[in-house]
C-alpha cells in the first residue's frame, strides 16, 4: 500500500481505534490517551499514511507554503543550490510548496501571512533580516544555530562543524604536516565561528601554531588564490592549507603551482601528487628556472619545492573535478536539505516537538592532493 491510498480508515483499522481516534491522535487535538496516540502514530508510519494537504489547509486555514532563506551569497555556491533541491524535494512529499526568500528578507508578520514555516540555513548575526524571521510567529526551522539575539529558532539542524575542522587537521598531521594554515571564513554564522575557533583550539591543544587567515565567507578561487600567496610566500614553512569557503580549492592549487609547490606531499618535493606544472619528475623543458618560492615569470619553468598538502573544508565539483583531486570534508548539503525540510514538516504535522535538534552526519573524503587514494 503506497503513501497516496492509505486513508485515515485504512491507519484505524491497522490500529484498532476509530477514525475520529485517528484524526485526533495524528492531529495532537481531543481526548486520545498518549498511549493511543504513540501506536496510531507508529502505525501511520508503518503504512506511509500522509495527510490530506488540502484538507489540512482548510482545518488550518494554512497557506501550504514553507519559506526557505539562504545567505546573501548563496545563488553562486553550489553547496546552497543543492541544499536548496533537497529542501524543496522534501516539502513537496508533504504537500508543500517552497516559497524562496529575498535575500534582504521582509517585515515578519508579512512572512507569516505567506507561509506556514520557515527554514532559516546558516543564519549570520549581523543578518538584519533574521531576528524578524524568527519572530514571525510561525515554526522556525535553522540549519545551523543562531548565534544572535533573539526568541530563537523552534528547532534546529546542526552538524558537527568543529570536529569536520579537527578531522583535517589530524588527516594532514598524519599525512606529515608540521605547519598547517586554515583559510577561515568571515561572518558570523555558526560555521564560520566554528571553524576560527577550532583553528585556534586545535593548535593549543596539539603545541602546534596554526597559521590562521581570513577569507570572505564565499571567497573566490581568485580570492583564495591571492591569500595563499601572500601567506606561502611569507610564511615558506607552511606545509598544509585548509581553505574554507565552498568552491574556492582551486584557487589555492593555483598559488602552490605558481610557488613551485608540488602538492600531495610534504617535505623536498618528489612526492606522488605534483601539480606544479613540471610533470610530477619530467625534466624540464630549456629555458630559466625558478626557485622554489618565487613565482616564475613568463618563460620559466618552476622547480619543485617543499611540498604541500590541500583540503577544503566543502566538498563539491570544484574539489573533485581537481588536479589533483582535492581531500574535502562531503556535508551532503542535499541530504541536509531534505533533513532540514523533513523537521519542518514534522513540527507542521504535530510529529516533532518544536524544540527539537537533529544532527547531521558529514564525511572526511580523502584525495590525491593529501597524498591520499583518490
């Protein structure tokens, strides 16, 4: 029996309860012991019975429309755009439409008229547009905490930013890195906080300086690129670099092979994973050669230097479709999107307390450019 023809009397008789039993218990609404309640409950799920959206709008008087608003930047970072899919894709097994959000946001009470609820993902204190958000007397889902002022958010999505940030640092130590530097996002969002002070925490807690930069919080290769210059080129003994912001990987590949760095190993060069533009041991063509840490000018080749490992802390196409292939930290941002959509739902349809906090795994892919097995 699929989720489109179970019907109420279909969950009663499953449940041995009448219909009215049913609609109340799965309601949250009338008398039903919590006893009753929990089984009719389990046996709804057990059967994929969903609601009747319809019906529910005209009992609720509901718009059946959640609201979805995304970073400022979001709309050239393919992280939000999968998320955003996975979002939408789950509300509409409820029946629900996704109502995308400006990103200047609007007056709450006007937000609330629109829609039923609202997901709010990685919120920035210095946003002026959430606390509105929510306070709009709606339910409020946040994929990330609010670090801000306010009410609060009536439930959360969160992963663990902190220990995503630890599993590449440890990955590059073990991997032969002695000096690694992270290039943290700026803002205030819960990520971005997170991972500055994990940088910082981790340090002291190994006896190992971390050579900590800020980037925008959605830098561009470009942007990446010319901070990873300056930071190798000031600081040679860097032997690691963890960027952050979602896409901007290459750029720091880009730096290492204008510096002569052959990533993918650590130490003298010679290693497995050259990107230095030398053919990983090719002797190279006539012409001048560079030393190792100055950028070659046109017609000189770059000697392979110290090595370099490189990770990024988003996962995407921007670090696979690499050369090498960049070691990054998958957050599976369709799979949170759907998690995000999927609490919001819950809480719409009285199967979650609008309190709740659900975590989301994420997962250390390791690649070539750590010396790693693609």
């Amino acid at each position: 029996m699929t989720s489109r023809t179970v019907t109420l009397l279909d969950v009663a008789r499953a449940a041995g309860v009448s219909k009215s039993t049913v609609s109340d218990a799965l309601q949250g609404s009338g008398r039903v012991a919590e006893a009753t309640r929990d089984r009719v409950r389990t046996v709804a799920e057990e059967l994929g019975y969903r609601p009747n959206s319809a019906a529910r709008r005209l009992r609720r008087a509901s718009t059946g429309a959640v609201g979805l608003h995304l970073p400022a930047t979001a709309t050239r970072l393919d992280y939000y755009m999968n998320l955003a899919f996975g979002a939408v894709e789950r509300a509409q097994e409820d029946g629900l439409d996704m109502v995308l959000l400006a990103p200047s946001g609007a007056a709450g009470g006007r937000i609330a008229s629109r829609v039923d609820g609202l997901l709010v993902i990685d919120p920035e204190a210095g946003d002026s547009a959430v606390p509105g958000l929510l306070d709009a007397g709606v339910p409020v889902v946040t994929g990330e905490r609010y670090l801000g002022p306010s009410a609060g958010p009536s439930a959360a999505v969160v992963c663990d930013n902190a220990a995503s940030l630890t599993a590449l640092l440890d990955h590059v130590t073990e991997r032969g890195a002695r000096r690694p530097a992270v290039l943290a996002p700026s803002g205030s969002s819960a990520w971005a906080t997170a991972l500055r002070a994990t940088a910082r925490s981790w340090g002291l807690a190994h006896g190992v300086e971390v050579a900590l930069r800020t980037v925008p919080f959605a830098a561009t290769p470009a942007e990446a690129e010319e901070t990873t210059r300056a930071l190798l080129t000031a600081d040679p003994a860097v032997d690691a670099v963890i960027c952050a912001p979602d896409g901007s990987a290459p750029g720091v590949l880009r730096a290492a092979t204008a510096l002569g760095r052959e990533v993918g190993t650590v130490g003298g060069g010679g290693g497995t994973g050259g990107s230095n533009g030398t053919g990983g041991g090719t002797p190279p063509e006539p012409g001048t050669i560079a030393r190792p840490g100055t950028p070659p000018g046109p017609g000189t080749i770059a000697r392979p230097g110290p090595g370099l490992l490189v990770a990024a802390c988003v996962d995407g196409p921007a670090t696979r479709g690499a050369e090498p292939p960049v070691t990054a930290v998958d957050l599976r941002p369709a799979a949170y999107g759907r998690a995000c959509a999927e609490l919001l739902c819950d809480i719409l349809a009285d199967r979650a307390a609008p309190d709740t906090v659900r975590r989301h795994a994420w997962s250390l892919e390791t690649r070539a450019s750590t010396g790693s097995p693609g």
